[in-house]
C-alpha cells in the first residue's frame, strides 16, 4: 500500500499541511525541530495508535487547539482508501473509513508500517521491555485479533499483582486467596497464546534476518534469535500452560511477598545472536546498527510476505545520518523494492542520490515540494 | 469559572456519569434559563429518590419497597435464578421478556483493581437464597468482559458443591446483524459455542 495524500490540521507544530506523495521514496528535508517527524508521525500513529515519541496523545494535538485531525488516502491495486482520524484533547477519539463511522482501534487492519528510528539501537542495547513491544507489536500486525489477548493479558496481570499486594498487605493467608485461582486460569490462556505467537514469529523472522543482516553489514555474521522466556518449557502448547499453572502454584507465597506476578510473558526477553555470542554487550556500535536496522527491514519483508495489502509503509526517521556511507547504500539498496518508504533528513546530502526522487522541504511548519531538475 | 453558586452547580453536575465539563454547562444554563423548566419538580424527585428507593431484601435489585416487583410476582418461576452485576442488567432481560424467573443482583464484579473481591458482592445471600432447594437452575448474566467471565467462574466453581445446574449466557452473533462485520473475537466465540442442527 501507499499513501497517496496526507493532509493534517492541527497536528504537532502543523496548523495545515497537505502533501501527495508518490510511489517510491519520499523525502522530507529540514533542520531540526521544523516538523519532518511530525509528518511520519502521523502516518505511523493510524498504523500503530500511538507515536513512536510519546506516549501521550495530547502532545500530537497543536497547542490551543482541541484536536488534531489525520486525514490519509491510501492505495493499493487501484484502490483507494479514505482514514480519518479527529484526536480530542477532551472526550473520545473519532475515526472514519471512507466517510463512515468506524473505530480507531480497526486502523490497523488498513495501514500498516515499519519505522526505523535512531531509538531502534535500544532494541538491541536496551531493556526486555523494548524486544517484548517489539514483538508484541509484530503479532498484533500479522493477526489484529491478538491486539485484544495482549491487552487482556495486561489487564489481568494487573488485577492479579494488585490481588497480591492486598494479600500482602491484609496477610491473608495463601490457602484463603478464593479469587486467586481465576486469574491464574485467565494468566496461563492468555499467557500461553502469546508465547505461541511470539515463538511462531521468531521462527518466521529468523530466515529473513540473516538475509537483512547480510544485505546490510555486506557480510554473513551467523545472526540468530532466541526466546528467552521466563517460563522453560518445551514447544507445545499444552505443555507451556502446564508449567505455567504449576510455576503460580508453587511460586504463591513468594508471589505474595514480592507482591508481583514472577512468571509469565511479561518477563520473556529475546537473544539476538552475532556469529555465536549475544549482540548485547558484544556488538560493536556499527553492527548493533547493524542489527536493529535488519530487524526492521526483516519485520517489514516478513509482513509483505502475509499482507493482502501490499506492502507496509516503511519509515526511515532520521536513520541516514547515523549510518556510514557504505550502510547508507546498503540499506538504500534494500529498501528500494518497497511500494513506498518515507525519509527525514536533516541534511539532503545524508540521503543516498537515488533517493531523492520525490523531496518535500519542511519549514517552520510549511511544507514545499521540490520540483525535480531533470538533465 | 463562573462566579460562585453557578461554577458550584457545575462541578456538581461534572460529578455525575457521562457528563463532561461541557454537558455540564450547557445542563446548568438550561436551568438557569430556560422558564418552563420546573426546578422544584426535579430536586424533590431528587430527593425522594433517595428516601424511598431502597434495595431489594431478596435479590438487590431497586425496589420501593422491602422487596422487589419481580420477587413479589407469584407468577415468577422461582427454580430459576439468573444472576447479573447490576440492576440496570435486570431492566435489560426483562426487556426480552423471555425469562420468567428470579433475579439475583450481584452490585459488581470481582476487580481487586477496584477493591472489589468476592466479600463485597452479594454472593453470600445468593448461597443463602440456593440454600432451600427450590432451585433448579443458576444462569450466570455477569458481563462478557475480563471481570465478568472471573466472576462467573469464581460463582460456577462455588456452585459446582450444590445440585444446581450452572448456565452461563451464550457470546455469539448479533441477531440482524452481518456475519462479515463481526468483529473476530466475536465470531470466535460463536465458533465456540456452535449448536448442533441436525
């Protein structure tokens, strides 16, 4: 898919903005802090409903306004499709697909993205937290239905560490939890159909990140990715819920001391394997680059390979300074077959040549497009 | 801000439900202005909605009296019980008019998140009400959300001690409605819960 036009009100630092991108690289160029990130911003937040900066949704809203509106065409095989979105400083968010009413949280079945970010090196170097969004982000976009079990899963995770904490504080004893039971069930189905997913993605990821990897570093350094779950079990299914349920029965007392859930999918991590050690710790700064960069273009290959919608949407914010030329081409290289890819640059000249098809220059919040000299 | 007793009427209306801060301006002009609006009628309804509503003794559900309409009616069929979270629950299956048995009103579900735990619900007197044998059957009408489904399970294994059959509602399609529009978890459920025809 791609995007055909955007057209923003009151969005970020935008009063209005209007723009028609084309097929191919799209690239928007300005110094820092004028609103280029704004621009993919927008895009990926009716893919994603949220921001890659915050987690906030009245900061996307211009300040002194009391909503901002998202308004996207999108194409594929000769058919467009109208999203809408009014975000409200006060009060409900309101969505439309082709001038009907319809919910925020379906967005995603129409539009779907990939963003790389400089914030992509944390997902390598940084917390669990980060490989576990990363992840769970994946599922959701390859079977939106997912995107009810992860959240149901977080909200009986809640419901259960705050019936812990008042176990603790009330000293109940462990026998006399009646209600404890209930979660436990609800923890271990939900739990257990997100580590399915989560397994079923790695498999699925792990051929097409070595090939981004070589396609990016220009050489094979044997990459690998593991689940590390914070329940050992093996594959199936049954057997994880098994040990699963068995890990809350024998782990209660201390459950209620600490006052916290200690089992489950929120406490997995992954190892992303570099020719045989944890790139954690042991990458240098260029493979780590490397690597967070493969990730990504692996997610995006590997949702082409399933969407019935054409390709996603990649985003490249602010990526191409941070490479060194031959990363630069490399990458440039391998994002070209995509339908569209969108690039913010501080620096024109940051951006390999070949991308500088379509280039729209952002100022103060004013958009201009760059008629391309032809020789 | 308004001065004084209007900002004051105001806020009081911004305290109740569903109502914002613009809702609440626009009630407390209407008040205000508008001349064939009784004022009187509407706080002493106020106030004697509070005197005289009070809970049904038997099932929970708002009554006038010590008990309920539907608890009084010799017409109920009472080896049926069905259990639901609030008593605007017990408006909405009387709608239907297809249950002609008891009611029995929970006032919540279980939601440690909210300190609501199985003491605080009228679980108790519901075992107390079982406890004659008069009824056949419990159906359990709590909502199909995380803290309804954790009460019906909480009740269904309490129940599993007595010789009571335990229903729960089915989830499925909605009746009217396009199987393409079902959302999937909806349509997953009704997978689920398919019936035999023939």
């Amino acid at each position: 898919m791609h995007v055909s036009s955007l057209s923003l009100r009151d969005f970020r630092n935008y009063a209005t903005a209007d723009i028609e991108p084309g097929l191919g690289s799209v690239v928007l160029v300005g110094s820092n802090g004028q609103g280029k990130t704004n621009i993919v911003e927008a895009i990926n937040f009716l893919a994603t409903l949220g921001s890659h900066r915050t987690s906030i949704d009245s900061a996307l809203i211009r300040q002194g306004s009391d909503a901002a509106i998202v308004r996207v065409n999108l194409a594929h095989d000769g058919r467009t499709i109208l999203l809408e979105a009014q975000l409200n400083r006060n009060g409900a968010n309101k969505a439309q697909v082709n001038h009907a009413n319809a919910k925020l949280r379906d967005f995603p079945r129409y539009i779907s993205t990939v963003i790389f970010a400089p914030e992509d090196l944390m997902l390598v170097r940084g917390e669990p937290s980060g490989r576990r969004k990363f992840m769970d982000d994946l599922i959701i976009q390859r079977t939106p239905r997912l995107a009810g079990v992860v959240s149901d899963y977080d909200r009986v995770l809640k419901q259960r560490n705050t019936l812990l904490k008042t176990a603790r504080v009330k000293d109940i004893d462990s026998g006399n939890l009646g209600t404890l039971d209930i979660w436990d069930e609800r923890l271990v189905a939900l739990g257990t159909e997100i580590t399915s997913e989560r397994r079923r993605l790695l498999a699925d990821l792990s051929g097409p990140l070595g090939e981004a990897y070589e396609a990016i570093a220009g050489s094979d350094h044997a990459v690998s990715i593991d689940l590390k779950p914070s329940i050992d079990a093996p594959e199936s299914a049954a057997a994880y819920a098994e040990k699963f349920k068995n890990l809350l029965e024998t782990g209660r007392v201390q459950e209620i001391e600490r006052g916290m859930t200690l089992v489950g999918p929120h406490r997995d991590d992954v190892e992303f394997g570099l020719n045989n050690l944890p790139a954690k710790g042991y990458a240098s700064h260029g493979e780590t680059w490397s690597y967070a960069l493969s990730l990504k273009l692996s997610a995006a290959r590997l949702l082409r390979s399933e969407s019935v919608l054409g390709d996603p949407i990649l985003i490249l914010d602010d990526v191409f300074a941070e490479l060194d030329s031959a990363r630069r081409e490399r990458l440039a290289e391998a994002v070209a077959d995509f339908e569209q890819t969108f690039i913010t640059a501080a620096v024109a000249e940051d951006v390999p040549p070949q991308l500088m098809t379509q280039v729209f220059h952002v100022k103060k919040g004013t958009i201009s497009y760059e008629i391309p000299a032809h020789d | 801000m308004y001065d004084g007793i209007v900002q004051e009427l105001i806020d009081e209306l911004g305290r109740l439900p569903g109502i914002g801060p613009k809702s609440a301006q626009r009630i407390a002009f209407h008040i205000l202005q508008t001349e064939s609006f009784d004022v009187s009628r509407l706080s002493s309804v106020l106030v004697e909605v509070r005197e005289k509503v009070k809970f049904c003794e038997i099932c929970g559900n708002v009554s006038e009296e010590v008990t309920c309409g539907i608890c009084r009616d010799p017409r109920r069929d009472p080896t049926f019980i069905c259990v639901v979270e609030e008593a605007k629950d017990v408006v909405a299956i009387e709608r239907t008019r297809e249950f002609r048995g008891l009611y029995h009103v929970l006032g919540g579900a279980i939601s440690p998140i909210d300190g609501i735990g199985p003491d605080d619900l009228r679980i108790r007197q519901l075992m107390t009400r079982l406890a004659d044998g008069t009824v056949m059957e419990v159906i359990i009408a709590t909502d199909p959300n995380l803290e309804g489904e954790a009460t019906a399970t909480y009740l269904s294994r309490l129940l599993k001690t007595l010789e009571i059959k335990v229903s729960r509602l089915a989830s499925g399609l909605p009746v009217g409605g396009d199987l393409e529009y079902a959302d999937e978890v909806t349509l997953g459920r009704a997978f689920e819960g398919r019936r035999t025809v023939s």
